[in-house]
C-alpha cells in the first residue's frame, strides 16, 4: 500500500477527489500502522465479510436511488450537508446504501463508508468508525496520509480518545490543512462519506454524538446516513440547531417497493426455472401468479422478506416447489429448516435491545387480544389507555416501552375502527414472528395470558363489593370473547361469582348510548346478555355460575324496577308480559319463566320482583 501511495505527483481532478500530493517516504511509519490496525476491514461498502451482501437488484429501487444521486451531486437541495435515510427493518436501506456508495466511487464521489452491522463485534461499536474514515482518506487523497500520520505519531493513544477528538485530528484537522492549500476550491462536487445501519451500533449515546458531530462539521462534505427511524436517532435529527439543514428521505410506499418486489421474485424464480439442479422437476407453470401475488402481499414492502424467500427456495439441495409451499404455510418446515432465521435474528435483536423487552412483548400480546374483539363501541375506544389499565401500568408506559420499537410498531388512531392511539405493525411479518414460539422463543407472544388478564380486569372493575381494580373502566370490551378463550380456573371462578354482570352491561349501554342516538339499545343488550350466560354454560359445563348470575340478575332489575315511581310500572309491565310470551332461546326453562310470572302478576307479593331472562331493560332507557 505504501510504495503505490508513496511518491511525487502532479494535482489533478478526478470527480471530485482532489489528487493534491508532495514528495514523502511512507515505509515503516508508526502512525500509519497504528491506524491500520484499528481499522475493521469488514466495514467497508466492498468488504467480503459476506458472500452475498445486500445490494439492489437490476431495475429496483430505481426512484430512491435517482432521487439520493441527484442531492449528492447537487441537483437538488444544495444547502443540506447530511441526508438522513430511513425506514423499518428490512426494505432495503442497506442495499440501497451500498449501491450507492459503488455508484459514488465509480464517480470519485466516495470518501469513505461504514456498515454498522449488531452481530459483527467489530461493526457494532464506534470504536473503529474514525479509523477507518481516516484510513480511506489517506488513501483517497493521498496527500492527506502525512497529516493522518503526524497526528497519530504526535499522541500514539490518539484512537483511544473521545470520537470527537478522534475525527477533529483524523479527519477535520488534515482536510482543513489541504483546504489552505485550495483543494477544496478545484472540487467539481463535495466528496460523501456514507454510514449505514447506525441504529445497529449498540451504544445509543454514541449514536446521537456521531449526528451531533457530522452536523457540527464545517468542511464542505456531504455524509448519508441510513439507519432504521429509532427514537434515540429521531430525537438527535430532532434536536439538530435550525441553521443545520438536514434532509430526511423515508422509505416508504411512495418508491413503489411492492412492484420492486414483484420483479425481483419474478426474475429469481426465473433463475431458479433456468438453473437450479433440480428444476426437471418443477412444473412448467411454476410459480403460479397467485402465489407470487401472495408473497409479495406477504412482504409489506420488505426487501429482506422477499430475498430470504428467494435464498430459501433456491436452495440447491431441496426441491424448490417444496420450498416454496414451506414458505407459503402450505407444508411445516423439515427439521427446523426455517425461511426467515435472518428476519427472526433481527428481530430479536430489536427487542433484546429494549429496555423491557418482557413487558413490551405483554403490551404488544393485550394488543393482539384486543384486536379479536369487536366491541359495539369499539370506535370509542383508547387502546393505549385500554392497555395500561389491563396491566395495571401507568399513564405513559406503553408508549415510552414501545419507543424502543419505533421502528416496528407505530401508535395512531385507527381510521377505518376509529379507535383512538391504536398500536400497528409496520410489517405483518413481526406479528407473524411474535406469534410463532419457535421462532420468537422467549420474545413469543402469550395469548391466554392476553386473554386472562383482559378478563381479570374487567371482572375486578365491576364487582359486586369491594373498589375497581383500576381507575380506567373498561367499558369497552365484549367479555365473552376473551372468556371463551380460557379454562375456568379457580381464580377465575373466584372472580365471575363476585363479578356484576349488571354493571358491566349497563355500562356499555350507556357509553353505546352517548356514541350512537340511533342505536336499537334493546336488541344490544340482548345480544350482550345472551353472550355472557351462553358463555357461563360452556364455562362451567354446568348451571352452577349459570343459575348464581341469574339470581344476581334477578336481584339487580328488581331494584332497577323498583326506583321506578308507580306510574311507571304499568309501562314496565308491559313490556315484561311481551318478552315473557317470547322467552329467547338462552333461557328454555318453562319452569324461571313461570317464577318470573308469579313474581310480577301475584298482586300480594312486594316488592314488585322481576328479571328479563334475554336482558331486555327495566329501567329509563326502555321509556325513552
């Protein structure tokens, strides 16, 4: 390396890669050798760390990729120095990165790149960033190896310093000095260095001070930077001074990745058709639209999804049709041979990361439990309120355990439910990871713990004596949905017998009741009524919870019945004698509806006694 750097030449342009050089020896010096050995290789956009990197296919990404070449070389946005590009975990940042940093080198454009990568030790720390910006400018402008030197040879410890220290006297102090010199002047265009998969540095502190940094640095460079939108990341762009300009590119549906994808599976497949050893034995009509349609549906604009399932089929080992219907849930997978281990590495990743990873998991399973329910009044709903109460957390935590996910999940309100800050995935293949244990293990959602505790809390909001369990009510849940899902423990036992039924459903009326005027509340408390001893009878197998509930019942609409003044009564009753020539089908005992009867009509007995077996109400809201 040294003899080829070594040596006199004339200045010249390339791109805009200044070649501005002196006469000097460079074998055996101590400072470069020192740099060199705190460089990770592996870093760099052309290292071979990997068989395969990332990198866009033929064709794809095509918009993106125009889109960041045309500010690099100054077509748009000329005063921003630092283009922030961002999106979930796998649609492709790293692929778009890399091939970009090829086209910027091609054009004399690159100073230097970085690949963060979070398994890689050398990749996933900010020690060896600065060297090895240091290292690729001193081979890229030459001139600038003795200023490198002389600063190392000056404090042999200096790659031990603070990063800022570090990139003031690798990296400012010597393209400083060549800027006296006019190097800067003779660029046509201002050299980039590119950093990929910041968030995957595992020191989030780090993180913001490298954006601090860049943003602080006065020379006329450009730096890309592309990581997923991570909290710590978006509050450091966030707190940037406003004469810093930085420009934001998200990665989003605009760039029409659904289509990339479709031509990147077509064109595997077609691979796989043309090449794979084993392709006598695919039929002719292999892939099938559909089943392409599906993955691509299945990948939410993920790239990594989409190159896995090729990587995965065009196995050459396996038959891919085979592979492909494992993919596509049709056949189980043969001895653990998973498509996704790399996704499912990701994703752990991700949570490992969290500082509560447990609990996040918890907030995301009530999640996924309350997505089952399709309450009457579920557009009232608050899901995030909704699920602090359910875990007995408070007011903030859902969100602040979740900014960790920032990139995975998003809190907003659910226009098509109209539910209010409601959680959604960003990509249906991290709900499928959480709900598979074997590829999630300890990260794996439970969901008849999510069902049990949803019921725990509304059971010990309503009961018949003693205070709520938590001061938000859940008055927007259909109990037996989560019911029906659980085995009748004791302590659920415990809780149903001391649970107002009563309660519970005079409380979803009345909230149906503010939302919609125009709400046939009859029929809904009928329909809520028939759900719940309907469940109680699976439940139990037998009448015992059946009959306790219906005997509370009884005692709740009586004394409903009798706050009524005596005028109204007549109203009532007759109302009562209707529902009692049709008794519904929940409640087929001839032998309750006679008691009802004689309750009512027997003119000695008092007070006036009464329950409605199908729910139907006795109280002010059957007068109105």
């Amino acid at each position: 390396m040294s003899s080829v750097l070594a040596g006199s030449y004339k200045p010249s342009v390339q791109g805009s890669i200044i070649n501005v050089n002196t006469t000097y020896q460079t074998s055996g010096t101590t400072g470069f050798e020192i740099l060199t050995k705190a460089v990770a290789p592996n870093a760099f956009h052309n290292s071979d760390d990997r068989p395969d990197p990332p990198k866009c296919h033929e064709k794809t990404r095509i918009a993106v990729i125009n889109k960041i070449m045309d500010w690099l070389t100054v077509k748009v946005d000329r005063d921003p120095v630092i283009l922030w590009l961002y999106g979930p975990p796998g649609v492709g940042k790293s692929a778009i990165a890399r091939t970009i940093a090829e086209l910027c080198e091609a054009q004399n454009l690159l100073l230097a790149s970085f690949f963060f990568f979070r398994s890689s030790s050398t990749r996933n720390t900010m020690k060896p960033l600065v060297a090895n910006i240091a290292y690729r400018l001193a081979c890229v402008i030459p001139a600038a190896r003795r200023h490198v030197e002389i600063a190392i040879a000056a404090d042999p410890l200096l790659l031990s310093c603070s990063l800022e220290t570090q990139f003031a006297k690798l990296v400012v102090d010597p393209l400083q000095a060549l800027a006296e010199q006019g190097l800067f002047s003779q660029m046509l265009l201002p050299p980039v260095i590119l950093i990929d998969g910041l968030d995957e540095c595992l020191d989030k502190t780090s993180q913001m001070k490298l954006i601090q940094l860049l943003c602080s640095c006065q020379l006329p460079l450009k730096f890309l930077i592309a990581s997923r939108p991570e909290q710590d990341i978006k509050f450091a762009f966030a707190s940037i001074s406003t004469k810093i300009t930085v420009s934001h590119l998200e990665l989003n549906d605009d760039f029409n990745a659904y289509e990339d994808i479709r031509l990147f599976l077509t064109d595997k497949f077609s691979n796989i058709m043309l090449y794979h050893p084993l392709r006598s034995e695919l039929p002719a009509s292999w892939p099938r639209e559909e089943q392409i349609a599906s993955l691509v549906q299945k990948s939410c604009g993920q790239f990594i999804y989409a190159s896995l399932v090729a990587r995965f089929v065009d196995s050459p080992r396996h038959l891919p049709a085979r592979r492909l219907d494992i993919v596509l849930g049709i056949r189980p997978p043969v001895h653990r041979d998973l498509p996704f281990a790399e996704l499912d590495a990701l994703y752990t990743f991700i949570l490992s990361s969290s500082v509560d990873a447990l609990l996040t998991v918890k907030i995301l399973g009530v999640r996924h439990v309350l997505q089952q329910d399709f309450s009457m009044v579920r557009d009232l709903r608050d899901i995030v309120s909704m699920i602090e109460g359910i875990l007995g957390l408070e007011r903030g935590d859902v969100r602040s355990a979740l900014s960790d996910l920032s990139s995975l999940v998003e809190i907003k309100d659910n226009i098509a439910t109209l539910e209010r800050n409601a959680i959604f995935f960003q990509h249906s293949s991290f709900q499928d990871f959480l709900l598979n244990k074997e590829r999630s293990k300890e990260y794996s959602i439970d969901l008849l713990e999510g069902h049990r505790v949803t019921v725990q809390w509304i059971l010990r909001n309503f009961p018949r004596t003693g205070p709520r369990a938590s001061h938000i009510i859940p008055d927007a849940v259909d109990l037996h949905v989560h019911l029906l899902k659980l085995p009748l423990t004791a302590e659920l036992k415990h809780d149903l017998e001391n649970f107002s039924f009563h309660d519970y459903l005079e409380t979803q009326l009345e909230r149906l009741e503010k939302a919609d005027q125009t709400a046939n509340l009859n029929l809904i408390r009928d329909r809520l009524t028939k759900d719940f001893f309907g469940t109680l009878t699976y439940l139990c197998q037998s009448s015992e919870l059946h009959d306790h509930h219906a005997a509370l019942f009884i005692d709740d609409i009586t004394a409903s019945v009798n706050r009524h003044p005596n005028a109204e009564k007549f109203h009532l009753l007759s109302t009562i004698w209707f529902v009692l020539q049709k008794p519904p089908k929940s409640y087929p005992s001839t032998e309750l509806s006679v008691k009802i009867a004689r309750q009512i009509f027997e003119p000695h007995r008092a007070p006036l006694r009464f329950v409605t077996p199908s729910g139907l109400s006795i109280g002010s809201k059957i007068l109105s």
